[in-house]
C-alpha cells in the first residue's frame, strides 16, 4: 500500500477501526472529538481528535509515522474528515 488513501481504506473495509468515544454536536457535520483504536499491521494505535486543539496538534497516533499516518487517515474516514485521506504519504514514512 503505497498511498496512504489505500492504506486509509483497508483498514476502514477490514473493520480495524474501533471508536470508542464519539462526540457530535447537534447540527455537526462531522465529530468533534473521537477516540478509537485502529488494528494495524504492527499492533493497535489509540488515535484521538480533538477539535478544541490547534489544528497541527488535534490528532493524534502513537505510531512510528512522523507526520500524518494510515490509522489517522482511517479514522478521519470513518469519522466525516476525508480530506485526510486525500494526502500521500511522504517517502520517508512510506509502509
């Protein structure tokens, strides 16, 4: 899985993503704050989105990945924030 799209996807089709804590005010197009596990090829990952948080800090993933990841990419998905998805991975984190 070269992009992270794709990875995004498998892991969102193969049911490895798991919330937990799911926070949508009425009216909300998407959540504001999520919790959930991603099961991914090299154990699980607790990502966490927080709204309330400077956009650079408002997910998070204990992965090795140094920027945006697969299993945040997956959760963005699951929970109504595509764009995420939209990126490539840079090459050095590539799976």
């Amino acid at each position: 899985m070269g992009d992270l799209r794709s990875a995004a996807l498998a892991y969102v089709r193969a049911g490895q993503v798991r919330a937990h804590t799911v926070a949508t005010p009425p009216g909300a197009p998407a959540p504001v704050l999520v919790v959930a596990t991603v099961h991914g090829h090299n154990g699980r990952y607790q990502i966490v989105y927080d709204a309330t948080r400077p956009p650079e800090d408002r997910w998070s993933c204990p992965c090795r990945h140094s920027d945006l990841c697969p299993h945040i990419a997956a959760v963005g998905l699951w929970a109504g924030h595509p764009g995420l998805a939209a990126r490539t991975i840079p090459e050095r984190t590539r799976l």
